[in-house]
C-alpha cells in the first residue's frame, strides 16, 4: 500500500511542482511558500573593468532552497559604478564600471534581497587557465569535440577574481576556434589536428594553455557507475546519474556524458535523460532487465540494467566534510545512500527530499548542497518513501 501511495505521489508530483530540465522546479510549490531571498557574490571587490556573477537563492520557510538568479529582476543602486546586463543568459552578470560603492538589489515575487558591492581599481598581476596544462602535459582535445577552459586573476594584495569573461581568448596559430565574451567564452573547438597554444590576455597580463589537438578516432565507450560484467542494479523508482568515458585510438580519454546519445532497450522499464542537465540520468520504472546504450556515431558502449521490486528499508546521511562542521556562509555536499530489502544499497542523492531539522541555522537545496547561516548544531534529513534518515540522525554543526 505504501508503494502504490509512493507511485501516487511521484506522478502527481511534476503537476505540483512542475518539474523542468534536471528535477528543478519552473514554478514554486504552493504547499512551501517562499519567505525570503538571499545574494550570494562571487567576489567581494570586484575589479573595475571586470564581470562578476551575482546569484540569487529562495528560502523557502527554512526547509530549502532554490537558485533563482534567471527569474529575479537586478538593480543597482549606482548604474555609472555597476551596471546589470539583460540579455538572455546573463542575469545576475554585474559590469563593474568605475570605483565606488552600490547596492545590489534582486526582486522576485515581492521579496527583495540587498548586499552592498564594491568596485575598486586593481591591476592583474597574473592570470592562470584551467584545466592545467604543460608542454609535457598538454590537454587533449579531439577533432569533432570541444573544451571549456576558465581563467582566474589574481590582484596586487591577492585578490582573486573569474575573468573567464573579461580576458580575450586568442589561438596562437588558428588551429581552433574559441569563444568570446559572455557566450561560451573559453570554449575550445579544434580545427585541425595538431600541437597549438591558447592564450588568455587581461591588462597586458598573458596567460598560455597547451594543447594537442588529435585526430585521434573514438574507439571505445566505457559507463559508469557498474558492477561486475557491466551490470547494474536499481530499485524501481530511484534514479541514478550515469557517465560515459570517450577512449580514443592514442590512448587518450574524456568524459564524453553530455556529447553521447543515451538510450533503454527494451523501453518501459527505465528511461534514459538526454536533456542539458540531466544527461545520463537513468530512471527505474518497473522491475524487468533493459540494456543502457551510450552512441556516439558508430561507437557505443552497453550494460544490462536489472530493475528489481525491491523496497527501501533505511536511509543514511552522509556529509562531504567527514567531521561534519562547517563555518558560517560555507557549504558542504549531503548524500544518501538507501538499503533495501534484498540487502542491496544504492545512491539516493537524487531521489530523497532534502531538509534540514533548522532553517535558522542550515538550509539544503534539492541536490543536497548544506548552507550553514548561524552557528549551532542542525540535522541533515533524507526522506523518500516515508522512510527517513532520522532513525541514524546525522547532525552537522555550524560555527
């Protein structure tokens, strides 16, 4: 009875919450109101001349939170000094245009949060590109994919700052193509096979990234997470978050998630996410065995997916920072692990509604990140199925 209740809720619950893209809801939940909003910077000064991104989150009475920087109406206070851009893409992207200090505004739903934001004038002192590389080490790049590299600045005094969109994205002998500007700036497409360099330059300051760009063939598809002889075991309605690794003809190798196809074969049993955001996402249905297929082109790789009838027992909650306790504004990374029935475990990070025991002191997203806001002890709870992971509590302290 507790299942078919459980199945109930879980079709009724996209029409509630209206579920988009990646399990994040387009509209609110009526049965959580919102009650406040709250800034978060990326920089505390930012450098005149420099972008910086301004992200808004809803709190919704103390349970959870939700980012809402795309919905949110900016405002600065001083435009001359800080100024918000409204082009598609670029909400929260503050342009720092001369020293001074504002105050930053987000308005969403008749609730309004401020921080105050202070743009000063610094000079670069050097620029570093990520992902790292070296003439020994360069990053391989193969034709027909694309690389995002991001560059960071560091100031006189030591400031540090993203300057992914801010510094102009050169190749050195044109044998890739790189973006620029707000869109898809640092994103490496290659050209033609061959060793080149990327070049990052802010206020005279250079920074150089190595790269091999390979003809090299994909030859195979491997996925993870498996178990032995590439199967995989699932409870019907729980999720998992698959990833498919690219293995290429000179021994190189990447993660290839979001450029594959993924598919079940046969259907009904689980579905397989290919969304922007949700690639890779593997939903159990109803018990049965299905084959998951990873394409790219010719090249796929397979595991057979068994989807067993099996029910949840017991959660526990585990916390990234394995002391668990954190500073005040710092954040750390829930997860759940689910036994069940037949013994078997699975990750139920996606699955379980998240929640903290106090609102005041510690707020967790739906994909379990922990904000702690005041000092004091606060529990980190797991539910799905009626089942909670407050039989094994665990508690997080904030200080």
């Amino acid at each position: 009875m507790i299942r078919r209740l459980a199945w109930f809720l879980c079709a009724l619950l996209p029409l509630l919450s209206a579920c988009g893209d990646g399990g994040t809801p387009t509209r609110e939940n009526p049965f959580v109101p919102l009650t406040s909003l709250e800034i978060r910077a990326a920089a505390g000064s930012i450098a005149a001349g420099t972008t910086s991104q301004f992200r808004v989150f809803g709190l919704y009475s103390g349970i959870f939170e939700r980012e809402l920087t795309d919905r949110a109406q900016w405002i600065s206070s001083e435009p001359t000094i800080l100024t918000f851009s409204d082009l598609p893409g670029e909400a929260g992207l503050g342009k720092a245009l001369l020293p001074g200090v504002v105050t930053v505004s987000a308005s969403y739903q008749g609730f309004t949060a401020q921080v105050p934001a202070t743009v000063t004038v610094m000079v670069l002192s050097s620029l570093v590109i990520a992902p790292a590389s070296s003439l020994e080490n360069p990053q391989v790049i193969p034709l027909g994919f694309t690389q995002q590299f991001t560059a960071t600045g560091t100031f006189q005094g030591g400031a540090t700052q993203d300057l992914t969109r801010d510094v102009t994205w050169a190749s050195a002998a044109g044998q890739f193509s790189v973006g620029n500007g707000a869109d898809q700036a640092g994103l490496v497409t290659p050209l033609e096979p061959g060793d080149a360099e990327l070049i990052a330059t802010f206020q005279g300051v250079t920074a150089t990234a190595y790269l091999s760009l390979a003809s090299a063939v994909l030859s195979e598809i491997t996925i993870a997470p498996k178990l032995s002889a590439n199967r995989m075991t699932m409870a019907q309605g729980t999720s998992q978050r698959l990833t498919a690794t690219g293995h290429f003809t000179n021994d190189s190798q990447r993660d290839i998630t979001a450029e594959v196809v993924w598919s079940v074969s046969p259907t009904g049993i689980a579905t397989a996410g290919n969304d922007p955001g949700s690639e890779g996402l593997i939903e159990a249905l109803i018990p049965g065995t299905t084959s998951v297929k990873a394409t790219l082109g010719s090249v796929n790789g397979s595991g057979t997916l068994t989807v067993t009838n099996a029910f949840l027992t017991e959660i526990e909650v585990t916390l990234a920072d394995s002391d668990a306790v954190i500073a005040v504004n710092d954040t750390t990374q829930a997860s759940a692990t689910g036994t069940f029935s037949d013994l078997t475990t699975q990750d139920l990070s996606l699955d379980v509604a998240w929640s903290t025991g106090d609102g005041v002191i510690a707020t967790v997203n739906s994909a379990g990140l922990v904000r702690g806001l005041a000092a004091g002890e606060v529990e980190i709870i797991a539910t799905l199925d009626a089942i909670t992971s407050s039989t094994t509590p665990k508690i997080l302290t904030v200080q």
